[in-house]
C-alpha cells in the first residue's frame, strides 16, 4: 500500500525564482553552508572527479574537462558527445527510500532536450528503470522514474526562463513519497511516488545514456548538456528539507563548508552511549527520539583529548551527562548532532539481531534498517575476549534476512557472559550503529526440601542431566535423563516422581551440548514468613550469603535483602522493614530465599510456611 505525506507548501517562505548571476557578480562575504547530514556522493568539479564522500570517483568522457565554476571550479561540458560518469554501485540506489539529488547548472544554450543528471535504463520495448532530471525542448524540467514494472512516472514544471550564462540550482526530493523539484530554493513541481528506483545503470551527468554505455538502454538521442555542471550532490536515504535547500542556494559561490569536518556518529544502544572522533575545543548536544520523534533524553558535551583513544580528539556520552536520566536507547530510535560550529547529524538506529554459538565460538543474526540502499559493512568485535583478539568484517544487505556470520573458532573460546559487538557502517561511512550481544550462561536452581530443579536459558531442544553422588571425580552417577527445554531454556524436573531423593552433596550435571553447568546441592530452609513483625527466617550454610526475596517483580512491588547465614549456627534473618518494605500475606507464594554460586546457579529454600491460625 502506497503512503503518501502531503508538503505544506503554503507554510513555507516564498523564495524567487530569479537566477543566479555569474561568480563574478558575488559578494565576497558569503559564508559557506554546513554540510547537511546524510551526504552519499558529492563530485565538486573543483579539477578532480573526485567523490568528496564515498570515494566514488568519476570518469570525464569525450572532451569533458575542469573550468570555472560557480563554486570553485566545474564540470565543463560542450554539447558534444562529453559527459561524466560515476560507475554503478548499489549505495547510490535509492529503492523506495527518501532521497534529494541536488547540482548548480550553467547552459551554454537552451536548444533542445538536455540531461542534467541520471541513473536511467530507457526503454521503448519495455518498462524504464531509475530516474531522470531533465531540461526539456521548452524548458521545463523533469524528473522521470520507473521501476520495471510500470509506465514512468513524469514530474514536470511548467516553461520556465531559463537564461545562457546564468546559474541555476536544481534539486530534486522524495520523501515519505512526496517528490519535489526545486529551482533556486523555490518549489517548481510536485507529485507522489514510492516506486522502487534502483536501476544497474551508472549514475550520469549531462548525458542519456545509450545502449552503448548503459546495458539495457534502448535509447541513441544521448541528450549531452551544453554548458557547466558544478557541486553534484546525492543524499540516500535522505531528504533535504526546503530551508536546506535554500541554504544551499543563499551561499552561491562560498558553496557547502568542505573545510570543516563532518561529523560521524557512533551509537552503541547495547551499552546506551554515544560518541564521535571531533576536533577538540567544540561544544555538541546530543539528542535522542524514539522513531515516532518524541525526545527521550538530551546530553551536552565537549569534544577533547582522549586518553583512551590515544589522544585523538572527540567525546563519548556518560550517564550523568543526560538530562532528564540516561535514555534506553532501542532500535529505530533516532539520534542527533548539534555543534556549535553549525555542523550538524542525525542518524536513525537499525535493529542489529544476534546469537553466540559457545560450541562454534561464533556469532549469526541480521540487520534491518531497510531505508539504507546497498549493503553494509558488518564488524564483529570481541569485546568480551580476556586477551586481544581480532574483529572479524561481513557484508550483507540490511534487508532483515541477509545473515552476516563472524568466527573465532580456534583463536576466542567465548564463555558464558562475555560480549560481542555487533556494528554496521552506514554505505556512506559516516555512521556507526552498534549492539551489545552477551554469550548465554543458563542458570540451574535446585531444591533439596522440595527435590526439584528447574533451568533457565539453556539452548532450546534436548537437555542432557545427570547426577552424581558428589562432584568428586569418578563419583557413582545416581541419575541419568533427557529433557527437551522450550524456547527460554527451560525445564522442571520433580525427583520425587523418579525415585530420587536429592541429597546434600549430590552434584547436578545439565548440557545442551554447547553449554555444560553444574551446581553441588546444599541446604536452605525457610521456617519463618511473618507479615506482623515484617521478617523472614531460616538456616542455610554456616556463613554463606542469602539473598531473600519477596514480592512479585511484575508489579514492581518486590524486596530484596542480602544477609548473612550466622558464622556457627548458620541462621539468617532478613527484616524488611529496615528497608521500609512492608510484607503482605499475598506475597507468601511468591517469596524464596537462595544461595548463590560464582556462576550464577543456586541452592533454594522451600515455599514459605504455610500461615499458623489460632
């Protein structure tokens, strides 16, 4: 289903249509315009073909040179069989996405049909594919586009006048559908697509490419420019609104700032912080959205020296620096840049999926962030690894489906809670989106009063138990079974419908064959549940650490205490109304106390006693 965002045109400030006159004629104190975030290709023609941005570079065909531009210096085109051409690469396909091409034009002449810029297929036998901005026989301009499958659809201004030897600024945007021309800043066209633009074709300045040069092309006019094309930019995935746009236009010959440094967000949203390599001595308010653009926390911070980094020069946000509380940052969240140079960033967060193999020392998931066209540059970092290791790079498309894979099969043997990084660089490099992946440590929790264990996060399927009369190596083994774990890793054994009795010493051996626990069976009791003196009581190991629960987590009424088992008598006793936590008959079904091992396992008491009645 097509959706479609209406453009308040009428909110918008009314900018003339008046050309630009020639470098010459401008004020030399025009400053330069911040570059706008979201910049996929910029080719300034300042005697280079150089892409600014993803190193794309061009190619100059027939007798294409360097000139005199309005900014710097441009691409010179004759009319005559010159144009430039940038190879074909999926980053520069827009798909269904939201994208702004945007270029300053000098015409030699009018006459006839002229190609500003393309990544067009053309057809006559055949649906088109790509998209086209052109200057038309009477001088309105168009942009066309197809997908394959459908006729093209033609966004078309009206005549307009169009003089030789003056600059104009032409951009073209789609966003949320809506697709706008614009000349010098002012709207001149409007319609509504969501067609799927991608196309195989390279992408083209001053030329209709034919089937010589474009695979797939039926079309032989080749419709060469005659004039200057300067300052081509291309922005996937995104749209520059009108006041970017007219931004770009009111710096004329200062053009957008290329000597001041973009800046690249970083985004861990498994750790929730946020960091940049900058200059030092800048100030930067960070703020982050949900996906809806409702602000869940702001930071300021200030860019410097980095002892951590070797020195280099940047910031990274702490909990204490976000206002109102450290945000949970979560996948399509959005998260903005603000220097106070006028720098500005934004980025929005894809989900990062993921699961560790402790068996294959290994990671699997995928990537969705479906506005970006092209794929991505995956990084696996160790960063739960005891010893330097090295990360390991995949590249897949950021479709949902695409699955990337990272090994360090005989060089990390990864362990229960250690962490993987998982990142992607955005195809224009400028961006880094990364989650946090911890390795599974299952949990075993046993009962010797009620002979009964139950497990946690184990790999779901078939479970492997076996208990031994003690952890003594060549112990008699007692039991031995098989239970197959759901979804969450998890299993109920009740001894007492096996024969079993559990006993303390006794040694529980639970595999799912990547993960091996065990825990050495101990007692813990609970004799006392008191909701008038606000107590709970019982025994446990001589001087062994209790933590006593009551309550029900869900409704966020649950107390929690730690005490300590008495060194001789092994008695302990948590008094929650030290904490100001009232307890309430309600609760007995849901309190427990346990002890815990270095690897998370645990020794549970009993149920509460049940309520004496006089």
């Amino acid at each position: 289903m097509r959706k479609f965002v209406s453009i308040p045109l009428l909110l918008l400030i009314v900018l003339s249509i008046t050309a630009v006159k020639p470098a010459s004629a401008l004020h030399a104190a025009k400053k330069c315009y911040p570059p706008p975030d979201g910049l996929t290709g910029w080719w300034p023609g300042d005697g280079s073909p150089a892409d600014l941005i993803g190193g794309r570079d061009a190619v100059l065909h027939g007798d294409a040179r360097f000139g005199p531009g309005l900014v710097d210096q441009a691409f010179v085109l004759d009319g005559d069989g010159d144009f430039v051409e940038v190879p074909h690469d999926p980053a520069l396909n827009p798909g269904t996405g939201d994208f702004t091409v945007a270029l300053w034009v000098r015409f030699n002449d009018t006459a006839g049909e002229q190609v500003l810029v393309e990544k067009w297929i053309q057809r006559f036998t055949g649906y088109s594919e790509g998209w086209t901005l052109t200057k038309l026989e009477d001088n309105s301009i168009r942009l066309a586009m197809s997908d394959g499958d459908g006729p093209d659809i033609n966004v078309d201004s009206r005549p307009l006048k169009i003089k030789p030897g003056d600059w104009y600024h032409f951009a073209a945007t789609r966003q949320d559908g809506n697709v706008t021309i614009y000349m010098n800043g002012r709207p001149i066209a409007t319609d509504l697509s969501d067609l799927n633009l991608d196309s195989d074709a390279s992408l083209k300045f001053g030329h209709r490419g034919n089937p010589l040069d474009t695979p797939g092309s039926e079309d032989e006019r080749e419709f060469f420019l005659n004039g200057q094309i300067d300052e081509v930019q291309f922005f996937n995935g995104s749209a520059l609104s009108r006041r970017q746009i007219q931004g770009i236009v009111h710096a004329k010959g200062a053009g957008i700032c290329k000597d001041v440094p973009r800046i690249g967000l970083r985004v861990n949203y498994g750790h929730d912080w946020v960091e940049s390599f900058y200059e030092a001595g800048h100030s930067v308010r960070i703020i982050v959205t949900d996906s809806e653009g409702h602000v869940k926390a702001t930071a300021r911070v200030v860019t410097e020296p980095r002892d951590d980094w070797g020195g280099d020069t940047g910031f990274q946000t702490r909990p204490e620096d976000w206002k109102p509380a450290p945000p949970d940052i979560q996948p399509y969240d959005w998260v903005y840049a603000q220097v106070d140079n006028g720098i500005r960033a934004q980025v929005q967060l894809g989900d990062i999926g993921g699961a560790i193999d402790l068996a294959a020392d290994s990671i699997q998931g995928s990537i969705a962030a479906p506005w970006l066209a092209g794929e991505v540059l995956v990084e696996c970092h160790p960063w739960g690894s005891p010893q330097p290791v090295d990360l390991i790079n995949d590249t897949i498309l950021p479709d949902g489906s695409d699955i990337y894979g990272c090994s360090w099969a005989g060089v990390w043997d990864i362990q229960p809670d250690q962490d993987v990084g998982v990142g992607y660089w955005e195809p224009d490099g400028g961006h880094w989106v990364a989650n946090a992946f911890f390795a599974p440590n299952p949990i075993i929790i046993a009962s010797i009063e009620g002979d009964w264990f139950w497990t946690s996060q184990f790999k779901p399927g078939p479970l492997d138990i076996a208990i031994y009369e003690s952890a003594t190596a060549g112990a008699p083994l007692l039991w031995q079974g098989s239970r197959v774990a759901d979804e969450s890793g998890f299993i109920h054994v009740f001894f007492e419908d096996h024969g079993q009795d559990l006993l303390p010493g006794h040694y529980v051996v639970v595999s799912d064959g990547a993960v091996t626990k065990s825990l050495v069976l101990e007692t813990i009791t609970m004799e006392v549940f008191d909701t008038k003196r606000e107590i709970m009581a019982g025994t446990a190991p001589a001087g062994r650490e209790v933590v006593v629960v009551t309550g029900m987590a869900e409704a966020e009424t649950q107390g929690v205490i730690f005490v300590t088992a008495d060194p001789v008598s092994g008695a302990w006793l948590a008094d929650f109304k030290s904490i100001g936590f009232n307890i309430r008959e309600p609760m007995r079904c849901c309190s427990f106390a346990q002890i815990l091992d270095e690897d998370g396992d645990a020794n549970e008491a009993g149920a509460p006693p049940a309520p004496q009645h006089k």
